[in-house]
C-alpha cells in the first residue's frame, strides 16, 4: 500500500491509450524502496501494459559540476542493472530533464514521477504536467513522513516540527511493497540519437560537455550497491557509539549517506527501518534518527515553504537584524571568497576543513558549524558571508545543492536557532570559537589526518 498522502495529481489529463506506463525518474534515483517506481508499476500492471523509466541528463543542472556528474552516473549504472533485473528498461538521454520527460511520454497511458523539493524541481514538473498529454501523477518518496502531512507552514526550529514528525511516524515507517511487473519492457525499441549508454560511466561523463572545474573524487563511488556497504558496516561498528562519538571530527563514526540521499541513491525511510532492526542501543537509534529524519525533514520544510532559501533574506529578521547592528565591527581578520577557497586563513583547523571538502568531497558534520561560523567571523559583510559559503559548499560537497545544503549554511548565520549572549560581529547569532574545538575534541589529530588525506 503506497499512502495516499504521498500521491498528488499534477494535471487533469485523463489515462489515455498508450504502449507503457512513463516513470519519470528524477529525485529519487534507486530502484528498491521507491514508492513511485512501484506505484508505476501497480498502475502499469492494471491497465496491462510495462513500465518503462527514463531519465534526462543535462549538462548544466544549476551548481554541478564534474565531481557531482561522476556520482550521479555510478548512481544511475546502479539503477540501470537494478530494474534490468525487473524485467523494466531503462532510457537515459543526454537533454534537460522536462524535455526528455515531455518527449518520452508521447507513447504512454500515464506519466508518474518522484518529488523534488527545490525551485527548478517544481519547474520542471510544473512544465511538464502542463505539456503531457495524459495523466501526470507525483510521488513523493524522498521524505519519511510527506512534507505537508508534517506541516503546512514554515516551522522555527527542530523543537516545533520534532512533534508533528513523530505523531505520523507509525503511520510512514513501513516499506512500499515491491510489486512485480506483470509484462517487461526490456524488448522495446526507442530509438534516440541523444540516448546514452549508462552503464559505461567514463565513456559518458567524457561525452557531457559539463563543468569540470571540479574533479571527480575517489574517496566516494556513487551507487545504490556503495550505500549498502557502507550502511551496513556502519550499523554493525559504527551506530553504537553514533551518539556519543559522531562530533568526533578525528574519528569516522557517521554513516556518510548524505551524497547518497542527496541523489535519491537510497531511501531515508529503508536507513530509518535498517536502524530500527539493528542491535544497537535505543539511545544510539534515537540519536541517528533525530538527524536522518527531524533534521532532514526540517531542511525539507524550510526550501518547501521559504521561498528565498537560496538567498541572505531567508534568516529570520532578528539574525538580520542583529548582524546589521554589528556590521561596523573591526573583523580581526578579513578574507576574500578566493583566500577561503584556497584555504589560506591563519587558522589551521579552518583550513583543514576546508582542504578535507576539496580533498574528498565531504566535510565532517562537526567541522561544517566551525567552517561556516568563521566564514562570517572573517568576511567583509554577512552577506558576502553567506554567499562565500553556499558558493563553497555547493561546489565541493558531493551532498551539495541538497535542501540541507541550504538549511545547513542558514543555521550558521541563526536560522532553526535562537538568540544567543551577544558579542562583536555576531550580535546574538551563535558563535563557535577554536578553544571550544580543543576542548571538546581531538582537532590536532583531525588535522593530522587531513594532511595525511592530501599527500600524494
Ligand atoms: C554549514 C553546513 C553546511 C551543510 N551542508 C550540507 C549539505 O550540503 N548537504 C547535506 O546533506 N547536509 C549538509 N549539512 C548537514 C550535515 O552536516 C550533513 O548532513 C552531515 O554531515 C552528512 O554526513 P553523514 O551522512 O555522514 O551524517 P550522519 O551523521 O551519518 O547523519 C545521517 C543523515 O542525517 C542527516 N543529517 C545529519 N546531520 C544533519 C543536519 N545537521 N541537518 C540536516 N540533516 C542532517 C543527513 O541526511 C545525514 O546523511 C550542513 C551543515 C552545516 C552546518
């Protein structure tokens, strides 16, 4: 049973004559735990014709660059031999995700797609309800509990969406059943010159003419089949000591599924059931899945219902008040956007934890507080301030571009936080200090292991 609160109608084209059921995958990469490839399917099954997927790869999806391209095509190869295994085809093409979705629908019954939650996401599906000529159907699978189920409104902070998540959590916390297509789609024929051979990844992350300002990273493979390994390891050696270990920057006691997530690559909600069968400790649990679920699903709400998310003007007044009052304030140190990309601060934490983002395309949690902290600590303005570090985060973070991605940098700057005693430069914002990291953690060792990560 797939939750009605999931499904939401986006035109009023009727089911109409066609070859195939058209899943149009976008957000949720991933073939198991997806509540829109099966409701594809179920559908697919009762007007007794196949599911066929397809899947649009642009060369300039906004911020992305040759390290995002790189994982989201392991991702997809993944995905291409997961539903070959269904029995259902996979048509990926080199083209802007609407038009690829508009052009493959032309010979289907109905149209099902996931949900997105940032600007261009609900452009593209918008165009494209408005362009099919039959039934386009969403499915939001990306979030435990759907976001307007939790609230229709902006929240303040974890502490107001917390309770709403909870009391609908019984409800969601069960797995989409896999439904079996009753006729495959392998056999069919689409002929696209624009079509690309997914699972050979080098040969098509040469051929997209994309950003590669930004290199691909080793450190992480892209893919449902990666995510499963390191879950699991994280589960049996990790999840124990996730509560009171995990802001241990020196240490690796976090589950890395954030590039994972961001890409649809896995399901918050089959991470959420894993936990809940393992062996570890219900404070362990409880922990874990205050991050995966409320904090994520914060992120959610915030791009969902704050329409400036990208921008400075999305902090809560005070925060913009309080930084304005300080604006005149002597900085001790004052760093251009290009001196913080090359990590050339005096401050040798700082710099480390920016060299661990380029170096390997994720910033430990702990350290993503500090980073954005000082950003605003030594740039000229707040403004420059959050630019400098929503630019940053984007272009190196494989889980960038992410709803956390924009939630994450606001809360340094006060958002989802609450006034705090007031000092130069931050007003009442929240402010982290290097003693603060010498005492909580082993940040020489982190240091070391940075620069161990950088030599060649
Ligand atoms: C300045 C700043 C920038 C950030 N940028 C991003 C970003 O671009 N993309 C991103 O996914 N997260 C971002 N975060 C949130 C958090 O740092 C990462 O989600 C986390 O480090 C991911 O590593 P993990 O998967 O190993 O985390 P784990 O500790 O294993 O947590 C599991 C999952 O819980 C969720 N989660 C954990 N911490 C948070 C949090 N604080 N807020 C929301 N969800 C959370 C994530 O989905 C994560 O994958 C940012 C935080 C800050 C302060």
């Amino acid at each position: 049973m797939i939750q009605p609160e999931r499904i939401r109608r986006l035109n009023a084209q009727p089911v109409v004559r066609g070859r195939y059921v058209l899943y149009w995958m976008q957000a949720s990469q991933r073939a198991g735990c997806n509540h829109a490839l099966e409701y594809a399917i179920a559908r697919a099954n009762g007007l007794g014709v196949p599911v066929v997927v397809a899947f649009g790869v642009t060369g300039d999806y906004p911020e992305a660059n040759e390290r995002h391209y790189a994982f989201m095509l392991e991702g997809l190869a993944c995905v291409a031999r997961d539903l070959k295994k269904r029995g259902i085809q996979f048509v990926v093409r080199h083209g802007s995700p609407e038009r690829v979705a508009v052009e493959a629908a032309k010979g289907a019954s109905l149209l099902v797609t996931d949900r997105g939650y940032l600007r261009h996401q609900h452009a593209w599906r918008e165009h494209v309800a408005g362009h099919v000529g039959c039934e386009a159907i969403q499915v939001e699978t990306d979030a435990v509990v759907p976001a307007e189920t939790v609230s229709r409104k902006e929240e303040f902070a974890a502490r107001t969406i917390r309770t709403k998540i909870h009391a609908h959590l019984k409800t969601f916390l069960v797995p989409p059943r896999e439904t079996r297509p009753k006729q495959g789609s392998l056999a069919m024929r689409f002929n696209a010159p624009d079509r690309l051979d997914i699972e050979d990844v080098d040969g098509t992350l040469e051929r997209l003419k994309i950003d590669r300002s930004v290199r691909r990273v080793r450190d992480y493979v892209g893919g449902a089949d990666e995510a499963d390994k390191l879950f699991t390891a994280f589960l049996h050696r990790k999840l124990a000591d996730y509560a009171t270990l995990r802001n241990e920057p020196s240490l690796d006691c976090v589950s890395h599924m954030s590039p994972y997530l961001h890409f649809g690559q896995v399901s918050p909600l089959d991470l959420a059931l894993r936990v809940e069968e393992s062996a570890a400790p219900r404070a362990a649990k409880d922990v874990f899945l205050e991050e995966l679920i409320v904090r994520r699903e914060l992120s959610i709400n915030f791009v969902l219902y704050n329409e400036r998310y990208d921008t400075y003007g999305c902090l809560p007044a005070w925060a913009r008040a309080t930084l304005r009052d300080q604006a005149g304030d002597r900085r001790a140190h004052v760093y251009s956007p290009d001196e913080f990309e090359n990590a050339e601060t005096h401050d040798p934490y700082w710099n480390a934890a920016q060299r661990e983002m380029v170096l390997t395309g994720k910033m430990h949690n702990y350290m993503r507080m500090y980073w954005g902290k000082k950003i605003i600590e030594w740039s000229a303005t707040p403004q420059e301030a959050f630019a400098t570090a929503l630019h940053l985060n984007n272009k190196y973070e494989l889980d960038g571009r992410d709803p956390n991605s924009f939630a994450g940098v606001a809360w340094c700057f006060g958002k989802h936080d609450r006034p705090w005693t007031r000092r130069p430069v931050f007003g009442t914002v929240r402010w982290m200090n290097d003693k603060g990291l010498e005492r909580k953690c082993d940040i020489k060792a982190y240091v070391t292991k940075v620069e161990s990560m950088a030599r060649p």
